[in-house]
C-alpha cells in the first residue's frame, strides 16, 4: 500500500469529527502543534483526514506534506517525536491545536521551534 492512499482495512476519520472540519481547496486543515506542557508554540503543519485520524488514533502526530505529497509522522527519520496529549479544533473548524511532549526539535532546522529566532520586530500596541 503506499503513503499516499489510506489501507481500506483501516477505519475513517470518525464522520462527527469529519463534519467539523472546514477544508482548504486542497481538503487540509492547519495544524498548530504547541508543547503542552510549556504552551510553546512549535510549528505549523497541515492534516488531512487521514492524517488526523491516524494522530488521533496512534498517539503520534502524522501531518501531509504539500510538497512531497505525501504523510509524514513526526520523529521517524530525525527521532525527534511528537507523542500527542490532545487534539483540539478552533471555533471556526478550520485548524487544529496539537499539544504535544516533543523530544528534540521541532523544526526541520534543528532548532526547538521552527519560531525560534525569527521575530519580525513588530511594534507593540498602545
């Protein structure tokens, strides 16, 4: 079976969830992932409903790449896992909240969070 189609042996995304969802033209929905623990917000990734079923089922967090086209679970190359503590979705339904335990980083530069050290300067509000 390849990545890119879901095993027909496996269950769907549950169609309460599904129904809640508010897609992109591509049928994603962004996935904010924060550690759960700290609140530190980690990175972005994007989900389908395979990807979602699969982080709500497995207790690991499985995006989409856009670019390869294709699932991707967090940690199985660079060991640096995403084990999930909940899955929450925004008012509007169109993207998630992943709280995880992250081990290592989060981001494919190797630093904690693919934020770390990429402030605009934005001035603040009086």
């Amino acid at each position: 079976m390849n990545e890119q189609t879901p095993d027909p042996g496996h269950d769907v995304l549950d169609p309460a969830v599904a129904a809640r969802l508010k897609r992109d033209a591509s049928g994603l929905v962004a996935a904010v992932v924060q550690q759960h623990d700290t609140k530190e917000v980690l990175m972005l990734g994007w989900m389908d409903d395979e990807a979602l079923r699969r982080t709500l089922t497995e207790g690991r967090v499985t995006f989409w790449s856009r670019s390869r086209q294709e699932y991707w679970r967090k940690g199985d190359t660079s060991g640096h896992v995403q084990r999930v503590h909940s899955v929450s979705l925004d008012c509007d339904g169109d993207a998630l909240l992943v709280q995880v335990d992250q081990t290592g980083a989060a981001c494919h530069t190797g630093t904690r969070s693919c934020f770390d050290g990429r402030d605009l300067g934005a001035s603040a509000a009086v």
